[in-house]
C-alpha cells in the first residue's frame, strides 16, 4: 500500500487507476471499524447523565448480561451499542447505534436496537409526564416481544453499580466477528 495517492482533484477526474488505489486503503481501513468504535464507547466513560454508573458501564453492563444469559455474538453486540449515539445523538441516539449496525446485522436485531428507546420508556416516561406506552403502537409487531425483552431483561436492569461486567476487551472479538463483513452495504463489494 505504501504511499501510494490517487492523483485527481475532483470525482470527475478520478480514473479506475486512481479508485483501485483508493479500494486498497479502504481494505485496512474498514478492517479496523470495530477498533474505532470501541474507542468511540470509551467516551463513555465518566459520562453519568444524573444515574448511578457511567453510560459505558450501562453498556457493558447490559451487553454482559446478555452475554451471560446466552444471547449470540451478534445480539450481545447490539447490546453493547444500543447506546452509542447517547454522545451525538442526544435526541436520537437509537438512530445514530442503527446506522452503525445495519450493514452488519439482522433486521431482527437491527428492529430492538432501533425501537429500544420507545420501549425503555414504558420504565421511565411517566415520571417526565410522558406516555409511558408509547410502545404499543408496536403492539401488532412480530418484533414487539423480542424487545420489550431486551429492555427488560438487559437494558433496564443496567444501571446496577455493584454488578461486575465483563471489560470492553472482552468483547472485541465479538465486535472483529460481527464487523468482518458487511450482509448489506452498497460498498460490500469493496471489501
């Protein structure tokens, strides 16, 4: 790879010569997503938001009880970024931890992680004078169980400062298997 640079100044200048060059630093570069966005989740650390632990302690702390409950790499994953937008998505973070997960994961899982701020408001909306069913509108979906589960039993329960979570490290081998290649992306064919 080397230092070897495309040499154009706009898109419509680039030359199949010059995108086979780009296509080979993407290589790397993509290979190292689950490496930055583990570095992305350590800015969570020392974030309280007013609870009782740290938003990466809220994390690990629910992707390790999933994890210990049996749940796959892929959801224990997802658990692990359900949060991950809380930094720059404050208004939306569910969001912000889909776009990182769709190329990589099931609709299935992609469906909870996306919905999961809805749901985990059943626990909490009505002390901010909001309607705290807002989840039943999702009454009919096949989904709707798979994660009012996922709140329940994994995301609720983590805000527990005497339990002992698995350290970030822990998962990133999951993170490198889940990351490894994308199952929907436009840019699939590039790695």
């Amino acid at each position: 790879m080397g230092e070897q640079r495309a040499q154009f100044r706009a898109f419509e200048e680039s030359t199949a010569e010059d995108w086979g060059i780009i296509s080979e630093h993407f290589k790397p570069f993509a290979k190292e997503l689950p490496a930055r966005i583990m570095t992305h989740l350590q800015l969570l650390d020392g974030d309280f938001g007013g609870f009782p632990i740290d938003r990466l302690q809220h994390s690990l702390q629910t992707a390790t009880r999933a994890h210990r409950d049996g749940r796959d790499e892929e959801y224990v994953v997802c658990a692990l970024l359900h949060d991950i937008g809380d930094t720059l998505g404050t208004f939306n973070h569910p969001e912000i931890a889909v776009a990182i997960l769709k190329p990589f994961v099931s609709e299935k899982n992609l469906w909870m992680v996306e919905k999961h701020g809805i749901f985990q408001g059943y626990y909490f909306f009505h002390h901010l004078g909001m309607d705290r069913h807002l989840r039943d509108q999702f009454n009919d979906h096949p989904l709707y169980q798979y994660t009012a589960e996922f709140c329940s039993k994994y995301d609720a329960p983590a805000f527990d400062p005497d339990y002992q979570s698995e350290p970030l490290e822990f998962f990133e081998p999951m993170m490198r298997n889940v990351f490894a290649k994308p199952v929907r992306s436009v840019y699939k064919t590039m790695d």
